[in-house]
C-alpha cells in the first residue's frame, strides 16, 4: 500500500515536474519572441528616425532651391519694376516740359494775335 502511494505520489511529481518544465518552455518561448519583437521595433525605429532625418534634408534642401529660384525669378523683376519705375518719371518729366511749352506756345500765339491786331 504504501508503495502504491509512493508510485501514485512519483507519478504525480513526474507529471508536475513535466507541467512545470512546459510552462517554463512556453515562458522561454515567449520571452525569445518578445526580444526579436523588440529587436525588430528598434530596427524600425531606427530606420524611420533614418528617414525622418532625410525627408528633414531633403525639406531643407528644396526649400533653399526654392528660395534660389525665387530669387532667379524676382531679382530680374525687381529690377525691371526699377526700370520701369525710372522711365515713368522721366516720362512723366517730359509731360511736364511738354505742357509748360504747350503753354509757353500759345501765350506766345496770343501774343503773336495781340501783336497783329496791333499792326492792323
């Protein structure tokens, strides 16, 4: 009888021990395929910080090409606006003489009929 209880009790170890040994398998499983999990998010991690750093350059580098063309675009006009600008007063010059002269021309033309009125 009490060898029977023994075996029933190395048995029942034997199979506790197995039960244990299986959790324990199944806790190595899953901390194995957590530290792969964590490897790959770290690779991921890394590859978009990577990324997040080119795209930054690449902003940087078109906003400086940006910029340069602007100021292909603009500085030629900016001169032509000057230029521009430069010969509308000149012209607007040259009205004034026009219409001083215009005046000058006809009190000299009234004069001229005063003038003849005169001699008649």
């Amino acid at each position: 009888n009490l060898k029977d209880e023994l075996t029933n009790l190395k048995d029942e170890y034997s199979s506790f021990k197995e039960k244990e040994l299986k959790e324990k398998q199944t806790l190595i499983d899953q901390v194995e395929r957590l530290k792969r999990s964590e490897r790959e998010y770290e690779l991921k991690v890394q590859e978009l910080m990577e990324r997040n750093t080119q795209l930054k350059t690449e902003v940087a580098d078109s906003s400086s090409k940006g910029t340069e063309t602007q100021q292909k675009i603009i500085g030629p006009l900016e001169e032509r606006i000057a230029e521009l600008s430069r010969e509308l007063r000149d012209t607007q010059k040259d009205n004034l003489q026009l219409r001083e002269l215009i005046t000058e021309l006809k009190e000299s033309k009234s004069e001229l009929k005063d003038v003849k009125g005169i001699q008649k």
